[in-house]
C-alpha cells in the first residue's frame, strides 16, 4: 500500500534530523507592529515540534468535550502571518482534525459561515477582531489564544502514522478570488499533498547543502503560496523569518540579512520590485541582493525593467509559477544565459499545453505570430486538483497562457480569461464586477471596464451615458453596487470613488475586431493616472 508524505511526516522528520537548528526566527517586538523588526527569537525544530504537539493537545481535549469527533473538519479563520498561526494550522492537523482556512482578507462572516456549512465543519477557530461576528454562529467558535495560555493535560496523542488512503482530504483550502459571490472549496487529498511535499523540496533545495539556508515568510499561510513554501523549508531544514509585514521595508530586508543571515527571499514580485528600485540609488541593499543564494518571486511577472535590472545586476532570480489549486507548477531555468527567465515544468508532474483557436487569441488582445498554449494540468498528474474543480474531460484547465520559445521551455503571456492577480497574487473576476455594474447602472453608463493587475483592488473606468454628473455618477455607483462588493475578498471590492474613473465615450482602446475594450491597454495608457491614485489612498 501507498504512504503519502504530509506536513507533519515532514516535521517529523526534520525535528529528528536538525533538532537544535531554528526553524523560524519571529519578531520580539509586537508581530503585528508596522513598523521595523530589529530583532528577532529563535525557535528551534525541537520547540516548533514540541509547540505544535502542545497546540494539537489542547484543542484535542476541547474539540472532544464538544463531542466534535476526529476527521471533522475545523475552520480556521486567522491572519497566517505569525508562528502562532502557523502552530493553530499544525496543531489542528496534528490532533487528527481537518483545517479548512479562511483568510482575513474575507471579513464577511456571512461567506465564511456558508463556505464552514459547504465544508460541513464542526468548528471555527477565530482571530480576536472576529469574535463579534462569529458569536451567533451555529457551529461550536473557539477563539485562537497564545500556546501559554493553553491549559493541557499530559495526554498522549495518537501516534502520527503516514497518511494510507490518498483521496483522504487533509486540508481545505479556497480560491482567492470569488465566483457567483462567493470563493470556491479547494479540497486538498492526501495524495495532492503527497505530490506537494516532492515539489517543495525541488523548489527550496539548497544552494550549499553544508549550511542552513535562511529564507522570509512569503504570505498568509492561510494561502496556499506560503503553506508550499514553508513545507519545502521544514524539508530541507531551512530556518523561516517571521517580518513584521509582508511588504517589508529594504532596511528590515538589511536588517535581516545581517542578523539572521538571510540568503533566500521569497517574495512576490509587486513587493520586490521595490526592493529592486530602492537598489539602484542604495549601493548597501543592492550588495545584500548580490550576495542572496535566490531570489525567487512568483504571483506576477516581475516589470520589465526590474527584471532586466536585476539580471544585469547579476542577482540570482528564480520566477516560480503556481496556483491555490495546483500549488507550484513551472519554475524558470535561471542562471545568467539568456533563457535564465524561462519556465519550466516542476519534475515529476504531468501537464500539457493545449493551443488555444486564433480568433480567441485576437479577442482576448494576444497579437502575435506564435502559437499561444494553455497550461492543463492532466487527471493522471499527482498535483491535478479535486474532481469537483477540473472540466468535463477530467483535467484541470488553468486559463493560464504560454509561448513554446524552446523545446520544453515556456514564457508566461497572460490569461485565458478575465481573471486578473492583485499585488499579493490574489485574484479578481473583472468580468464579475462588470457585469454588476452593468446590471445596476446600467442605465448612467455606456461602457465599462475594470483593470488592477498588480494593485492592492480593482479600479473600474467608466464611459458615462450622456448628459450623467460625474461626481454623482460615481457616488451612485458605489451605493447600488455595496451590497455586491460586501461579499468579496477586500483584494476584490471597490469601494472608493477615487478608483471610479469617468472617461468621456468612446475614448477607452477597443479591439479592432468587435470593438471590446481592451483590458491591457486600458492599464498602459493610464498608468500614470492609477500610480498616483492608487499612491494616494495608501
């Protein structure tokens, strides 16, 4: 019979193999401070395996006495960003449970509570700005409280065995952008994560096998980017820096450089492109990225010229492209030659690249001369995801476009769709919110379009219908279309008529074919007006 790997047999593992080593250094000051971390604690693989079977006690004993059996499924709703996060997702893996994780960057409690019934979970462990909204919740809440304030028996847990059956399901996760006002499950099997635990450690292996790597929190792990990347870390005995936010400053990235000895960033690419920039007047910080192992970045394609900046620059880039449901699929050959920025497919996976038709390939504004393809991840592929999310053939379309530019070597070149990636790689159904305005303005504008690739949320251009007051426009707008954005992700709303932009008609740049305005074009003609609009609501 098959074993499956899992996070915990990793942990397992690694506690034994490298037990004084640290596996994260994390803040002394106040981890949810904006302002620079100067220092940080140590917390060996021995504690972190210790702490995670000190959490898994505790909430055993409480889940039990609410008689919520083992297997059941527990929703945790939680920022992601701490270590204490990190043991509240282990410790509910570790006492036999099943996490379902919500991110913070969903605050409806209405959303949550249908995705916790469509999950069929028992329970909901809460962040404390949520106990408000979770108390009439008709699923046993338990508030997430600090491992010292965890009151535990000396108990003995179930002995961790390997995972057997690999279409148990071992996590849940959800799409980071929604559908029909709502994310989607993403339902991860043992076996999924089986393949996820061989492609984290591809990914995060060593440069130098003789000393510890040191690497920076990526995202929430509420999110499936820095779940992946923390695995891979914990298999290779890698210790994982805690900051004291994702879009860290360059004197913290200095700082822990030099104190904690970093020599791998992980980043997604809108929060590294100011390091990048900050570099080319800040010889110290353009020195600390020289000497990194890797950068890796994923999420979006870094800019152009930050890219081609920084292989000039002679950094060691690593683009890594990958999906909730799918986790990291291709990965660039890096390197200094001229395909460095190319992608690949991760080893030991099973994808194709179907062509898509040419008349979608000029509507959806690709014009070029080379084929584009799109990735598919095929059903007999160990990271496929759960047959409730593939197509009708069995196999998991990704919408995700590609350019062959050498044999088995691909260059990233859009969607597929009208999806388009915030700047922390979350994404956004445009069309979604265009249809809603469409459908409750309809009769104040003539045209619409939404853009934000890259940005913090949505900004919606509008060519208005004759004769309508812009600024009233603009409020009417954002009061007929509340209740619509109240049900989405943050990283999805628009709720600011400064991101409402009125054009005069017919202005916006259309395909030349039926006239559809052209998403793309929209972004770089307006840019300049969007960095500073977006740079005033900061």
């Amino acid at each position: 019979m098959t074993s499956y790997k899992s996070h915990l047999t990793v942990l397992e593992q690694s506690s034994s193999l490298y037990p004084s080593a640290p596996a994260f250094r994390v803040p002394r000051s106040n981890p949810c401070s904006t302002t620079q971390v100067h220092d940080w604690l140590s917390i060996s693989y021995r504690q972190f395996k210790e702490d995670v079977e000190h959490t898994a006690r505790y909430y055993r004993r409480v889940l039990a006495s609410h008689r919520i059996p083992e297997r059941s499924v527990v929703g945790l709703w939680l920022a992601g960003m701490s270590y204490q996060d990190v043991l509240h997702i282990y410790g509910i893996s570790r006492a036999g449970y099943i996490p379902q994780l919500f991110s913070i960057r969903l605050p409806n409690p209405d959303v949550v509570l249908e995705l916790l019934h469509k999950a069929n979970a028992r329970a909901l462990i809460f962040a404390p700005e949520f106990a408000a909204m979770t108390s009439n919740f008709p699923v046993s809440v338990f508030l997430a409280i600090g491992k010292d304030d965890m009151e535990t028996s000396k108990q003995l847990l179930p002995p961790l065995s390997t995972p057997k059956n690999g279409d148990q399901i071992a996590f849940i996760f959800h799409t980071s952008g929604s559908t029909s006002g709502s994310p989607k499950l993403v339902p991860c099997s043992q076996r999924w994560l089986d393949t996820m635990v061989n492609k984290a450690e591809l990914t995060c292996a060593p440069r130098d096998p003789q000393r510890q790597d040191v690497t920076t929190w990526m995202g929430s792990m509420c999110h499936i980017a820095q779940t992946f990347m923390l695995i891979g870390s914990l298999r290779h005995g890698t210790c994982t820096i805690q900051p004291s936010i994702i879009a860290f400053s360059s004197e913290e990235l200095i700082d822990m450089v030099h104190k904690c000895y970093l020599n791998r960033l992980n980043q997604f690419s809108t929060f590294l492109s100011i390091h990048l920039r900050n570099s080319r007047s800040h010889p110290k910080l353009l020195g600390c990225l020289q000497g990194l192992d890797e950068i890796l970045f994923s999420g979006l394609p870094l800019n152009r010229e930050d890219e081609e900046f920084g292989y000039r620059s002679g950094l060691r880039l690593k683009n890594l492209f990958g999906s909730t449901e799918c986790g990291a699929m291709l990965l660039s050959i890096g390197g200094r030659g001229r395909d460095a920025p190319l992608l690949r497919a991760i080893p030991g996976t099973s994808y194709g690249f179907a062509p898509i038709d040419a008349d979608h390939q000029l509507e959806s504004g690709h014009q070029s001369s080379n084929q584009l393809l799109e990735l598919v991840i095929l059903a007999d592929s160990g990271d496929c995801p759960d047959p409730s999310l593939r197509s009708g053939d069995g196999q998991f379309h990704t919408g995700d476009l590609f350019q062959e530019i050498a044999p088995g070597s691909f260059a990233f070149r859009g969607r597929n769709d009208d999806w388009i990636k915030s700047e922390n790689s979350l994404r956004c159904d445009t069309k979604a919110v265009e249809d809603n305005v469409r459908a409750t303005c309809g009769e104040l504008i003539a045209e619409c379009i939404v853009v934000g690739t890259g940005r913090p949320s949505p900004a919606l251009f509008v060519e208005p219908a004759s004769g309508v007051d812009h600024d009233k426009l603009k409020r009417e707008i954002i009061r007929k279309t509340r209740t619509f954005h109240s049900r989405r992700y943050l990283h999805e709303r628009i709720t600011s008529q400064e991101l409402i932009i009125i054009v005069p008609p017919k202005s916006l740049p259309r395909t030349a074919t039926k006239g559809n305005i052209r998403r793309r074009a929209v972004e770089d003609a307006y840019k300049a007006r969007l960095d500073d609009i977006y740079a005033s609501l900061r």
